[in-house]
C-alpha cells in the first residue's frame, strides 16, 4: 500500500493473522431436552474421560488452516488414593515355621496427605490378624523424615517391622498384587506403592526382596504425574504423529497437562510455638504448602509455546472428541461416586 505520507512510496505491512476463538467446556457434555414451560427431562451425560461435543450447528465455520491450543483451566479433584490405587500386597514368611503369608492392604478412596497416609497404613498393619496378632509383629509407617532437620517434609516413606516380643527386625515384600499370580497375571499399572513412591515396575527387585524396612525417597503423594489430552478429531489432518517413550503411547495428543504448580517450588513445613519453653522442644508442625495432587487444587495453564494443529481450509469443525489418560496410559480414573469440576480449553482458529 501507499505511504500516508508520501503517496509515492510503497510500504509493506505486517500484521497478525486473523483468528476465531473455539472455546470448549467439559460441563457441554451434558444435555438436557427441558425448556421453559416443559415438564423436566432428566438431564444425560458422557463420562469425564471419554466424551463428544457437538450441536446443531458447526463449532468453527471458516477457511482456516491452523488451531492452536492457548489456555487450559483444569480444576484437579481426583483422590490420589482411587480405584487404580488403593490396595497393595505384603508377603512374609512365618516365624513359627508356617507356610509364608500374603495380606492384601486396602484403603479407602479419598485425598491422603503423607502424615496421614502413613498413619493409615499403620494402623491396618497392625489391625491385620494375620500378620501382627497371629505372629507376634508390630508394623511402623512414616512420612519419611529429613535426615537434617527431622522434621517430615515431602519426601518419601519408609516401612519398618520387627517381632515384638524379641524386637528382631522382620523382613517382608512388597508386591502391588497377589504375590501368588506372579507369572500368571501381568503387573498392575497403578498401585497404592505408585503412590508411595515405589514404582513396582522400576523397583521390582528392591520391593520383592524380603527386608525389615522398605523406603521411598520421594513421593509425589499424586495418583499421576500427568494427564495426556487427546483428540481424533482435532489431530485428524496432522501429517506427523505424536510420538513418547511409552509403549501404549498415543499420536493423538493435544496436551500433556503435568499434575504440578508453575513455581517449581519444594514443600515446606512450618511451626507454631508456645510461651512454654518446653514446647520449643516438641512444637506442632503445619504444612505450608501441599504437593500437588495430593489435595484438589487449579491447574491454569497459558501455553507460551502452543501446539499447531494442521487443518483443511475447506472443513468445518462440526464436532470435538476429548479424551483423558493418565500417565500409565489407561483412561483418567473416573467414578460417578465423585461430582468432578469441569475444564475449559481455548483453541485459536487461524485463517492465514
């Protein structure tokens, strides 16, 4: 175009592509027939992890090549301690010379802290007939404290045994399932050891030989480490795959949403004191900060580097397919024993 000044000179401009928004929000997944006037119609749904959007009319309509997904809200409210991992295994031998004992660990479902997880542990440990009453053996579970300080920080656990009457260390397995299907069912994905910290896949050896103390040195205190959001439908013009080191990986991915803050930050352990100056010896300790996933927390994502997907200009977006993984691979846990909080996704629609 011409210079605005000199109508003689050419000037070339530069602008920013003109884009669309598609915004999208997993509480659309649900529908109901009722209008004003009308009797109710009971609402239908999709589960949380598997679900189609679509309406009467296209979502985005227009000759545009690329979508880029730019912003993520995702409130985090799954129990780290679920379905996929609340229960492990614990094999030993008698002392009495009996046949050797497995006993399953279960929990129930909920958010566990690690103070609290360890306590419970603890005490079915030492509730279970089978390995304390009936042979003698008192079980401990911690917070694995720090070495310096000795005050529990978001380290790892650490399981101890030892038989009562003599105080002798008793040595015992950690299995994340029946011990006695070992060679005949494959391994679990998750266990409550993923939990724990010890992943039964790259710990096997250490977790199966017998000893009288098992330890963790860090724990997320987190069901998964991550959520892969995919998409058929948004990924479908792409000429590359996505590719992982995972072997049940997929090439559909929009997002990996890691289960973490964006400070990086360490948890941390506060105190309270009293006047008494005996209590500065023993004082209450407080979390100052929980790891993430260990309670419901937001995720709020502003990608700085987005992903492009590839689109045909001569398509619409008629429909939007989300599904949701967890980092073993296997569908997020949902249950509809829980009233999970919907996510919301910003995708930028570019024309040029």
């Amino acid at each position: 175009m011409n210079s605005l000044y000199n109508q003689n000179e050419r000037v070339d401009v530069s602008r920013s592509p003109s884009d669309a928004l598609l915004v999208i929000d997993s509480a659309d997944r649900s529908t109901s027939t009722s209008s004003t006037g009308e009797a109710l119609a009971l609402p239908s749904t999709q589960p949380y992890n598997n679900f189609r959007l679509q309406k009467p009319q296209n979502l985005v309509q227009g000759g545009f090549t690329r979508l880029q997904l730019t912003e993520v809200n995702f409130p985090y409210a799954i129990p780290n301690v679920n379905t996929y991992t609340n229960t492990f295994w614990i094999r030993c031998n008698n002392p009495s010379g009996g046949a050797i004992i497995d006993q399953q660990i279960i929990l129930q479902n909920g958010f566990y802290q690690g103070q609290t997880l360890a306590g419970t542990i603890k005490g079915i440990l030492n509730l279970s007939a089978r390995i304390a009453a009936d042979i003698g053996v008192d079980w401990d579970c911690q917070y694995l404290p720090n070495s310096e300080t000795g005050v529990s920080q978001n380290g790892g656990f650490i399981i101890t045994a030892f038989i009562t009457a003599t105080t002798t260390p008793f040595p015992f397995a950690l299995y994340p399932f029946d011990p006695t299907q070992v060679g005949i069912q494959p391994i679990p994905a998750k266990s409550l050891l993923n939990v724990l910290g010890f992943n039964p896949l790259s710990n096997w050896a250490y977790l199966t030989t017998p000893a009288p103390s098992k330890a963790s040195l860090y724990s997320q205190l987190t069901y998964t480490t991550y959520i892969d959001v995919v998409s058929s439908k948004l990924t479908y013009y792409q000429k590359v795959q996505d590719s992982s080191s995972k072997t049940n990986s997929f090439g559909n991915i929009i997002c990996r949403l890691y289960i973490a803050n964006e400070t990086s930050d360490a948890g941390s352990v506060g105190y309270y004191y009293n006047a008494d100056p005996a209590a500065l010896f023993n004082p209450v300790r407080y979390a100052a900060s929980l790891p993430p996933g260990s309670a419901p927390f937001l995720i709020h994502r502003q990608f700085m580097c987005p992903k492009s997907f590839r689109w045909d200009m001569n398509q619409a977006v008629d429909w939007v397919d989300i599904k949701l993984y967890d980092d073993a691979g296997q569908p997020l846990f949902y249950s509809p024993n829980y009233a999970f909080p919907d996510f919301q996704m910003t995708f930028k629609c570019t024309e040029d």
